[in-house]
C-alpha cells in the first residue's frame, strides 16, 4: 500500500525502524543524561511510594478522576523548587507543547516561534494559520523587528532553553526583548532542566531570571529526570485557563501515576545531588573540549556528517567500538 514510499525512503538513507541495542554499550544517543535510567534504587524509591495509595494508574482524564495525589505531590514541589505559582502534570513533552500553543494563541494573538523549534510545536502552529511568525534561529534582532511588524493584543514568544539538535542556548536577550515588550513567553526546558543551572533547574536558574507572571516553562521527564511524561509550570492564572481549555489536557487520560512518582523520587534526588552532578557535567564538557575544540553549556554535542550513508556508516563503526551514538 505504501511500498513506493518506504522504497524513496531507503533510497535516501532516512528509512527508520525500531532497535534493540546491547546494554554493554556506552550509550551516548539517548537524553538520559544523568544515567538515572539505570538507577534501582530510584526505581524502588517510586514503587515504594506508588505502594502507599490504593489506587496505581491513572483510569481516567485528569478532570473526570484520573487526578492522583501523587500528580499533585509531584505538580506543587516542581513548582515550588522552581519559583512558579503552580505545576501541571502532562502526558508527555509532545502533548505538553501542543497544549500550550493550541490554548494560548487565540483570535487578535501573535506568536513569534524560533525557527528551530521542536517538531511539537511546530505541528501545533500549523492549526494557528496567520497567527504565527517564525524569527530567525536566535536572532533578537529579527526577533524585535517582526514583533513591531505584527502588533497583537497578546504577544507571545516561543523558544527552547536547550535546542535539541544544536545544543546551543537560548540567548539571554530574548528574555530581556520580552520583559520589555510584556510578551507571554513560552520556554521549552526539555533539554536544559536537569542540565543548566546550579541547582540544575534549567535555563532560567542559568541565567538567573526572576519569574513573573508571563513566563511558561515546559519541561519534559523522559531525558534527565529519567522517567516518562512531561510538566507546565505557570502562574495559577495560565494553568486555570489551561485546564478548562487545553484538549491535551481535557482530554487524555491522566499522566502514569508510577512515572509521574518516579519523576518525583528523581527530582528529589537530583535537587540532593546537584553539586555532584554538575561536577560531572563540567568535567564531560571540559573531556569534549580537550578533545575537538567544542565548547558547550548543553550535554548536546552535535558533529556535522556530509550525508545520511555516512552518518549511519559511522554509526556501525562507532558501535563495534563500544560506542552508541
């Protein structure tokens, strides 16, 4: 039925299928990036406290009665360690993202979206038609001026802390352009909470913002806090709103209460173990330093290949080495 096209996908080298890889290897493809994927004693630590309540998964939405104390457990100490008003527990960071922009961006609203963000909430702008202005990747300048271009009665600004296939920050300038133009501002942390900062919180702790009412951030808890689902984190206004009028949210059926607490006994732990883990991170980024001249913030390292063939070509190589990439 759709031979043809599996056919022109091969041919070009971006045929994609599901793997098995050997444990043994030393895995640096996946975004666990503080290797708690692994960790049995977390993982007892979630089963532990799953154990404490009648009920383990989540049966329904979230607003029928799939909501569980361990969502809110999770949803007010997220919030807490990081300086919002409230947290909002989601199925995974694709719904998370599509739930922000198809809620937020409504009639008479712009939103201005860096180029180079994820695939999530690119498909969710895609429902928004005129209501969208993508800025160049990082460009405060072409940032300002499409935002005087399109003035709107809500402004509203989309970006990554970490981008996931540059690895390189959001600038700091494009928190200051909002602040100045009292944009909603809409901070994707999948790739930086967990990564950035002292405490590990992420780019706002990085650069040391103050939260205030206009910011968004969404994280999500399958790369660092080695687990599955995602979080909003808002002020109780926004996540209010989002409740009533996000479909993601309204409905699906509630997050995994086990993910959701072994997210939880993880964000404990790494709020324990920050100092060690940043040290860690330093010292791999001082290693890829030393090694190609690569200076990086993020745990993203990305190295440009001429074409698909060669990529996966040096993919095999690599994993007869010991190495997954």
């Amino acid at each position: 039925m759709y031979e043809n096209e599996l056919k022109a996908l091969q041919r070009s080298g971006r045929f994609r299928e599901r793997k098995l890889f050997d444990d043994d290897l030393v895995d640096l493809a996946s975004n666990d990036y503080l290797g708690l994927s692994t960790n049995k004693k977390q993982f007892k630590k979630a089963v532990k406290l799953v154990k404490e309540y009648e009920t383990f998964s989540s049966k329904a939405s979230m607003l029928v009665n799939g909501y569980h104390p361990i969502h809110q457990l999770f949803e007010e100490r997220m919030a807490e360690l990081n300086g919002f008003e409230e947290g909002l527990v989601v199925g995974s960071g694709y719904l998370a993202n599509m739930a922000l922009i198809e809620a937020l961006v409504r009639k008479g609203d712009v939103l201005f979206m860096d180029e180079e963000y994820h695939a999530s909430g690119v498909m969710a702008s895609e429902l928004l038609g005129d209501r969208v202005v993508k800025f160049k990747h990082n460009d405060v300048t072409d940032l300002i001026e499409k935002m005087e271009a399109h003035p709107a009665k809500r402004q509203i600004i989309a970006v990554e802390g970490v981008y996931s296939m540059s690895g390189d920050l959001c600038r700091k300038e494009i928190f200051d352009v909002a602040d100045v133009t009292k944009a909603l501002m809409i901070v994707d942390e999948a790739h930086s909470a967990g990564v950035l900062g002292l405490n590990l919180l992420g780019i706002f702790e990085f650069y040391g913002i103050k939260i205030n009412e206009r910011h968004i951030k969404m994280g999500t808890l399958g790369k660092a806090y080695g687990s599955y689902g995602a979080y909003i984190l808002a002020s109780s206004h926004i996540v209010s709103y989002l409740v009533n009028r996000a479909k993601p949210i309204i409905y699906s059926t509630a997050p995994s209460v086990f993910d959701t607490a072994l997210a939880y006994v993880n964000m404990k732990h790494i709020r324990k173990n920050a100092e060690k883990y940043r040290k860690k991170i330093l010292k791999h980024q001082i290693m890829v330093r030393k090694a190609i001249g690569v200076h990086t913030h993020s745990l993203i390292l990305p190295i440009e290949m001429p074409n698909n063939e060669d990529t996966l070509w040096m993919q095999e190589g690599l994993m007869e080495q010991g190495y997954l990439v």
